[in-house]
C-alpha cells in the first residue's frame, strides 16, 4: 500500500525546489482585435488580387508591444515556434526606407515569390521608427494590417513580433501558408 503513495518520487523534489514560485504581477492582458466586419467582402470567398483573404486572420496585440495574428485553426506548436529565439528563417526583407505603399507592394511580392519556393518561416524587417520624423515607425502597424487584412494575407498562416535576436519589435516572423 505504501507504493500507490509515492508513485512519482520526483514529486517531492520538484515541490520542494518550485513550491514557492508564483505568476509576474502586472503582466499585460492581450487584447484581441476583432476580425474585419463580413459586409467588407472579408471571408466572403471572393478571390482577387490585392483583395483580402477568403479568412481574415485574428490580430492579437499585448501591451508590451508584442503583436501577433493567426488564421483560426492554426495549431498552437506553430505560434510557440514564431517566437522561438532559435528560429531559423529562410528567406527576410528589410523594408527600411520604404513609403507605406511601397512596402505593401514589396510584402506581396516577397511572400508571393517564398511561398511559391517552398519557404516558410521568413522575416520582415519593418525597423522601430527612430528615424522617422517624428520618431515614431507606422510602418510596422501597416505591414500587420496587411498581413492580416489585404493581400499578402493569402499567404500568411500566423506572424508574430521577432525574437529579439531576430529583431524585436522592428521585425515581424512570418510562417507561411504550405498550399494556396
């Protein structure tokens, strides 16, 4: 009988060492943005060009600057991935000097021509704004926008804010869709 009490006897160890741990205070609740309204044609199945994709996907935005958007069934090991600081990508952009309309144009032909290669974990290097006017970057909600909501969104499956050896908040981990 006394077996069936210490079938783990790693159990007393492990209470012993993290018994005292408790969650950060003060950590950032996400707030998740709601997708597009359906009445904007967003899910309606419509396929053209620079239109948005037939899923839009959900946009999830923490306080402490993290941003991240995934179509809705996609698995939890893939976002664990985006923000693995040992992730490999195969192909980047750097969009640094580009015009918000330039970068969308240059997004899509980027992920167009990776996913049609066969890649699918990229970077997309938006830069932090330091040496905008007024020294704050817009690129960076722009190119999420369009991730999410245009035309290059057909060929995202999830993105997230890069690890920070990948950049941080001034670049952007994409996977991508493995099939149109």
């Amino acid at each position: 009988m006394g077996e069936s009490r210490n079938k783990n006897p790693d159990r007393g160890d492990f209470k012993r060492v993290f018994g005292d741990v408790r969650p950060l205070r003060g950590k950032a609740a996400k707030r998740v943005v709601p997708t597009p309204d359906a009445s904007l044609g967003i899910g309606s199945g419509r396929r053209s060009l620079g239109r948005a994709p037939a899923e839009a996907l959900v946009v999830e935005r923490e306080g402490n600057g993290i941003i991240s958007g995934r179509r809705p069934k996609t698995h939890a090991s893939i976002l664990d991935r985006l923000e693995d600081p040992t992730l490999e990508v195969e192909a980047e952009v750097d969009l640094h000097g580009f015009k918000a309309r330039e970068a969308d144009r240059e997004v899509l032909r980027f992920l167009a021509s990776s996913q049609r290669s066969g890649k699918r974990w990229v970077r997309i290097i938006v830069g932090k704004g330091l040496h905008s006017k007024d020294g704050k970057g817009t690129l960076r909600d722009h190119v999420v926008s369009a991730l999410s909501e245009r035309g290059p969104a057909r060929y995202v499956l999830a993105f997230r804010t890069a690890p920070q050896r990948l950049g941080g908040t001034g670049a952007l981990t994409v996977r991508l869709v493995d099939r149109l």
